[in-house]
C-alpha cells in the first residue's frame, strides 16, 4: 500500500485482512510523509511500514526505482493507493498495469485531484461519493471498480460531510478490492466489466520480480 497522510483507510484494509475478507494479505506501507498517521497505525497492527526517499519536488516522487525495488523485494502483486498524495510515472505504473488500485473522495469523473470533497461541497452538488478505480497515467482516472454515492444534506458543513464520504470510503474499499481480487472480470473500452474474463493477471515471476 501507498499511504501520504492519517491512514484511516489503511486501517480498515487492514481490519478486512485479518478478518480474511480482503482477498489479500497487507504486506507493506510505503509512505512519503515521515510522521504520518499512517506510520503509527502501521506500527500498532504490526505491518511493516517504509519511507522511501522522495527527492526534490511535492507532487511527485523524484525516482520511483527505490519505491519499485521495495516492492519487487517483498514479491508484492498489487499496490493500493490510500490517500497517496503524489502523482506516479511510467517507473511504477507500467510493472502494475492493471495491478494498481486507487481511492477517491468523489464520484469520478467529478472533481478529480486535491481537496475533491471540498470541491463537490463548494460546487453545491446534491450527491457525491467515492470512487475505487484502478490507476492510470492519468490524476484519478482508469477504470472504475466501485463506487458509493453520499447525499449532501441541507445542512451539511464541509465537515460533517467529509465525515460521511470518509465513513462511505471504510464501507467501499474492501469489498470492492475483494472483487477485483477474486472475481473475473475484463476491460472493455474503459469499463472494468465484472462476471466473465481473466480478473486479475499476475505476471510470470520473472518478469514480475527480475
Ligand atoms: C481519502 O479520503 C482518500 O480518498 C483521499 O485521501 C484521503 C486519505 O485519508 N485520496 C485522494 O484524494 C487521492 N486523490 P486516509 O489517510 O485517512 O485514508
């Protein structure tokens, strides 16, 4: 997993691991902020938890080799992105095409990128959500595997409403990673189709950890 910030998300992928609902195991958490919430929720569940170096600039990681290399090491299969706050390159996404899966606080393609539950709040949308999907070379784009709608009530603040697409987020990820996890499913134009196809393809080991 790739984590920036509280890891709350983090924490119920984790909840669903050890109950043996997630369709996986949590290996690893690959952070870019030292300090964050992430890496003390880490360290109280007992999963391993790293910092890899980030170089010179905010958005994105300047070398994405050391991030890869952790992985390879740990023969990882999937990575998930829980609220990583960088955008990623052809170092990280090519070797997990189709193997990388993204949450978003919105019901893309609405309000994509930084503070979306904000956005959809100031915008005055009557429904918003959020979104799991998996990662192109594109910011919160690719094919969606899951989404949950959130109404925004009357009197809602920017608060309590990202509270409830925070809560909808905990009740989404899990199963809709244990679906891409466990179920067939295929891609057609840009629609992840569950019910028939190879589901999730897992590369030679060779090709996969060389
Ligand atoms: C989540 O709301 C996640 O959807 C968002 O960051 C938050 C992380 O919270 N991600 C993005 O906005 C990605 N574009 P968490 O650290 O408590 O899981």
């Amino acid at each position: 997993m790739f984590a920036s910030g509280n890891g709350s998300n983090f924490e119920a992928l984790a909840a669903a691991a050890a109950t043996g609902s997630l369709g996986g195991s949590l290996e690893v958490v690959l952070c870019d902020q030292p300090g964050a919430g992430v890496l003390a929720r880490a360290a109280r569940l007992g999963i391993e938890s790293l910092t890899p170096p980030t170089g010179r600039f905010r958005s994105k990681l300047e070398d994405e080799s050391p991030w890869l290399a952790a992985l390879r090491e740990r023969r990882i299969d999937v990575v998930v992105l829980a609220g990583f706050m960088r955008r990623l390159h052809a170092t990280l996404l090519t070797p997990f095409a189709g193997r990388m899966v993204n949450i978003h606080p919105s019901l893309l393609p609405a309000f994509p990128g930084l503070d979306a539950i904000g956005q959809a709040y100031r915008h005055g949308v009557r429904v918003t959500g959020c979104t799991v999907h998996l990662v192109e070379d594109a910011i919160d784009a690719g094919p969606i595997v899951a989404q949950a709608a959130v109404a925004v009530h009357e009197h809602d603040t920017l608060e309590s409403l990202t509270a409830r697409v925070h809560e909808a987020e905990h009740a989404l990820f899990a199963p809709a990673l244990r679906r891409y996890l466990t179920e067939p499913w295929h891609i057609d134009g840009r629609r992840l189709v569950f019910g028939a196809g190879e589901g999730l393809v897992l590369p030679e080991p060779e090709a996969a950890h060389g």
